[in-house]
C-alpha cells in the first residue's frame, strides 16, 4: 500500500486512512498475542506517547535514550502508530521515514520486519540515504536510530538533512517535520541538543527504577558469567574459552568475533576450528559473503538448539554489531 488512493487533502480520506492504519495495527497485535509476544509493550507505548505529546506542544526535535536492548524499536513502531492516528495532531502516512547511519543490512532487514506493510518501504540505512529524496516531505515524521552514527556536519545523515532543504528548526518548522532520534549512547547528540531550550528539545529518557519491562538489560547478567575477553591467537585462552563451551551439558550456539581488521583473524580462525575438531564442535560463519544458514535468517535459526546436537560455534565478522535482536534461550558463550 502507497496510500495513492487517498487525497490528504480531503478529512474524509484522512479519516477513512486512520481507520485503516488502527485496523492494520490491531491485527499485528493480535497476531503477536498468539504467540505469546507483544507486539508493542505498555512501557514503549508509555514512552511514545510522551513523545507525541511533546510534538503536540510545538517540539519539533525529540530524542529518546534507552539502554542497549531495551526495546527502542518498539517505541518507534508505537510512535508512527500514535502520529498516523492521532486527530490533533497530522502526519502524513506518505512521509514516515525510519533511517539510521549504520550501513547494516541486518538493521534494515529486522527493523522492516518490525513495521507494519505499509511503512516497510520507509526504511533506510546508510547506503539508501545518498539518494534517499524527501525534499516534498511535509506533514512529516523522521526516526534517527542510532542518531550517534554518521550525524557530523561532513557526514551521511547531516549531508542528506541539508541536500533535502532542513538545515534548521525554522525549515522544520515550516515544513512541519517532527524528528526523533533514538540511541543508548547519544552523547554528542544531546551535547549538540543543548543549543535548544527546553520549547524546542524534548529528551525522554527510560526510567530503570521503575520499568516494568520484560526486557533483558546486560546489567542483568550475574558478575560470575562477566568475563575480560582473551586474545584468541593464543591457542591456551582458546583452551579456556571451550572450558566454558563444554560446561553446557546439552548443545547450545556459542558465538565467536573475530578481528575486522585482519589482525589476528587467521589465527584466531585457525585456533578455533582446531579445537572445535578436538572437542567435536560444529563451526558456522556468519560474515559477508557467508551465511549461518541458506533457508533461515539466523534469529530464526538460533531460536531452536543446534540441529547437529553438538555444540556449535558461530564466528562472526562485521555483522551483528548494532541494534540487533537476537533470541538468547539457546545462546551459551559469547566472546566479543
């Protein structure tokens, strides 16, 4: 759906698209509950209602800060939600645009699964955002994630911001273009934000205190499972690594980086796939050009325990690094 058949000039039309929005986002709720999931949880919903408000009292810039993991995807999703339905307050459902700094087609592939049908389209990182034309954007929304990527005055998103006609809160403002960033470490972005008063600059913040959130924070994570990470080009830190492997009694996936520079990496490569042999250990490889698995995306794959019934290591290079969801039920060791 482009929305061509509605005239957003008409509030019949915009009515009539509301409630097909609300329709289409009921539904994806209900198809998440019969899996037991949420499709957006009252704390996002909380958070991006703040946001909205905020945008309804003339705030054209927003950031929102939450921990690594946290669930940022899902205040995005509920924030077009409330901006596409809201009848104080307009938004063109033409010009949503979800983007990011990060060239990472992981990234763009998680986050569209995420959206509804509609807006799947509206989903751009780095390499779309060189020809990426919103120059008639009004009536407009702008998600940033990961704003503290590639936002620099010489960089891809400021570069993108000026060549589309925003080069300041009077062109948002004339366009009527809200933007959201989100981020886990926005600190140059608030340090940036800090030329706004505080009618100009809403910055919402999760509050850890009093979350009821059901996600996972690294923070989480008992002090006796945190351990330093090892140089892995010498093969008695390797030995220590599967220690922990082989204290998983039943299969489970472990995950390996190695070095994106080439430093090490052979060695490392070659200390790993030694003793996976040794210890009878499957290895897969998750980098570009190579992929876990031909017919499942690896999220799909690591919901289950290894096939093999063997313990299974995957070695990544340059994938997974940013804003990842990745289920964990099955995850043994991570070393990165």
């Amino acid at each position: 759906m482009d929305f061509d058949d509605y005239d957003f000039e008409i509030e019949e039309d915009i009515e009539e698209c509301r409630k097909l929005l609300n329709l289409r986002y009921n539904q994806k709720c209900k198809k998440y509950r019969r899996k037991g999931l949420e499709y957006v949880y009252p704390e996002q919903e909380k958070y991006a209602s703040q946001i909205i408000e905020a945008f309804k009292n003339d705030i054209y810039i927003s950031t929102f800060v939450a921990p690594v993991q946290w669930g940022k995807t899902g205040v995005s999703v509920s924030l077009i939600h409330q901006c596409v339905t809201d009848k104080e307050i307009f938004f063109n459902p033409k010009h949503i645009y979800v983007i990011t700094g990060l060239n990472d087609n992981e990234w763009k592939s998680q986050t569209k699964q995420r959206m509804l049908n509609e807006f799947k389209p509206h989903v751009y990182h780095l390499s779309d955002l060189y020809s990426l034309d919103i120059t008639e954007a009004q009536d407009a929304l702008i998600i940033i994630d990961e704003c503290q990527v590639a936002n620099m005055v010489h960089q891809t998103i400021r570069k993108m911001m000026v060549r589309n006609g925003i080069l300041n809160l009077n062109d948002l403002r004339d366009r009527n273009i809200r933007i959201l960033q989100t981020s886990a470490t926005p600190d140059n972005v608030l340090v940036d934000c800090l030329g706004y008063s505080e009618n100009e600059h809403f910055t919402c913040l999760v509050d850890l205190k009093n979350t009821q959130s059901s996600y996972k924070f690294f923070t989480d994570i008992p002090d006796n499972n945190l351990k330093e990470s090892m140089d892995l080009s010498n093969l008695d830190n390797v030995e220590h690594l599967f220690n922990d492997i082989l204290s998983y009694t039943k299969e489970r996936w472990h995950i390996i980086r190695v070095p994106g520079d080439n430093k090490g990496e052979n060695i490392t490569i070659d200390n790993i796939i030694l003793l996976s042999e040794k210890y009878d250990c499957d290895v897969k490889y998750h980098m570009i050009g190579l992929s876990i698995y031909d017919e499942l995306t690896p999220e799909e794959l690591l919901a289950s325990r290894p096939e093999s019934g063997k313990h299974t290591i995957i070695i990544i290079k340059n994938k997974w690094r940013a804003s990842k969801s990745i289920p964990d039920d099955y995850i043994g060791v991570v070393h990165d």
